[in-house]
C-alpha cells in the first residue's frame, strides 16, 4: 500500500517567533448569494454530505478566515449550455484580494471552444471540468476538442477524478482515461483533483503519478486516505506537484490539514504543498 500526505510551513525568520504555517485552499466551491441555500441543501440530500459553509463568497472567505487559511481557487461549473456565460461572469466578478477563480464550459456546447477565449479574456485561471454532473465521458469526441483548445490557449484544466457520490454507479473521470488524455495533450496542464481519484488511490497511482503535466490536489482527502496512504501517493507522484485542497464546503481545512501534518514529509516538502506550489502553478502570490 502507499499514500500520505503533503503539508505547508512557511518558516518566518524574525527573531523570537515561532513558525508561521500559510495554506493556501486550492479548491473551494460558493454560490450565488440568491442560489447558495438551494444549491448545497440539494446536493447535500442527493450526495449524503454535510456542509460546513452557508455557500456563498462571504461566508467561505470568513469560513477560510477563521480556519487559518490565507485563501483560495474557487471552482465553478456549468451544468448545461446556457450556463456558461453567466457561470464565468460570476466566477470574474468573484475574483478579488485572496479569491482567484476556475470557469466552466459545457462539453457539446456549440460555442464551448469560443467560450474558452471568452474566459481567458476575464482573466480567469483554468477551466472547471466535472463529469458527473456535467454528464459527460472524458474521452468523448466533444471534450477532447475542448482539451485541445485548453492546451492552445495554456488553460489548466481541472477535472472531478475518481468516484462521486452524484454519480456512485459510473467513473465518469477514471484515472486510466485521465492517463490517457494527459499523454495525447502534454502540454496541458491536468489538476486531477482528489489525489488523482476518489476512492480510486490504487489507480491514480498506476495510471496517473508520475506525470509531467498532471497536478494532484488533496481535496476531501482525509475522507477516504490516511496518512500512510496519502504520503506513499505523494511521493510516487512527486510533491512539487501536489495542492492542499479540501473541496469546501464538503470539508474543511482542519481536516485535511491535519492529514497533511499527520505524514512523514520534510517542512520544505509540506510547505510546498501548502502554499508555494499553487503561488508557481496559479501564477499568484500568497
């Protein structure tokens, strides 16, 4: 077995103080104000999860706050054609002090591939893929035109991986696929969230660590890795390309901090994954 589990300190150097630890949440969702509530009662009733914010912008930046944090990537998704405009509107006019933002497009959209120019526009960071209530395969003609145009416009994409509980019965995302469509676009950058998997560590190991353009994110890890797993995962794919994450509001930074605390990685390799590698990947300074 592997896994483990990445952390971040960053050391400060003034005399007579102790260490200061940044994180840096590399994958948050919020909502609307108008839409929060509705939004997490329903997909709390349909995936069996708690929550652990009121899910919107306010309340996940006081939420990050108060839990250490010094901010966050927030992921949005278009869950059909006519949403992307306004999903990526949302996701530009959201981007502010500590907050940056992934947009969406909707695989089979007519104008998906012009929509990803519309969002390098705004300035947003990457594209937000989620199979499972997108309702598509990664390998499906109409995505892998969308991969392609990503990869020409540098667009880091990331991607809901492994199972979900929206969709317990099909991998919409399975890392061998994942593997696949990372080999065929090397030149885009590949967020496998969930450590490659979601309750799949076996086979992001096989299929996905180790690549190049492929970053892992410890979002809702602490929910299916303990720290011996999470660490031997870590380090078969490589630290420098791992994220702290937690997939709030479905979990919280404490949880998945301590997960990371819990492993045997050096400070220099848990500061990395805390912080420095999203500051490089993100192009931000935290």
């Amino acid at each position: 077995m592997f896994f483990g589990k990445p952390l971040f300190f960053f050391i400060s150097i003034q005399k007579g103080r102790k260490p200061v630890m940044k994180y840096f949440d590399a994958h948050i969702h919020f909502f609307p104000d108008n839409l929060a509530e509705k939004a997490l009662t329903r997909l709390s009733q349909v995936c069996g999860c708690p929550y652990y914010t009121g899910g919107t912008r306010e309340d996940t930046v006081k939420k990050l706050t108060a839990w250490g944090c010094e901010g966050g990537m927030a992921y949005h998704i278009a869950t059909n054609q006519k949403q992307q405009s306004s999903v990526n509107l949302f996701a530009s006019q959201s981007q502010e002090g500590n907050i940056y933002c992934f947009g969406s497009v909707f695989p089979g959209a007519e104008n998906a591939l012009e929509e990803l120019h519309r969002m390098k526009e705004l300035g947003l960071h990457g594209v937000k893929l989620h199979p499972d209530y997108q309702e598509f395969l990664v390998k499906e003609e109409a995505a892998m035109a969308i991969y392609e145009e990503g990869e020409k416009l540098g667009l880091p994409m990331a991607f809901h991986t492994g199972r979900d509980p929206y969709s317990p019965q099909l991998v919409h995302c399975h890392p061998k696929s994942l593997g696949e469509i990372a080999d065929c676009f090397p030149k885009l950058t590949i967020i496998a969230a969930h450590m490659g998997g979601m309750e799949l560590p076996q086979e992001a190991a096989e299929y996905l660590a180790g690549k190049k353009n492929v970053y892992f994110d410890t979002a809702f890890a602490s929910h299916f890795l303990n720290p011996q797993q999470l660490e031997e995962l870590i380090r078969l794919h490589g630290p420098e390309r791992v994220l702290f994450a937690t997939d709030c509001p479905w979990s919280t930074v404490p949880a998945e901090k301590e997960l990371l605390e819990a492993t045997g990685l050096s400070a220099a390799e848990k500061e990395a994954i805390a912080c420095r590698n999203a500051e490089e990947l993100f192009e931000i300074q935290i």
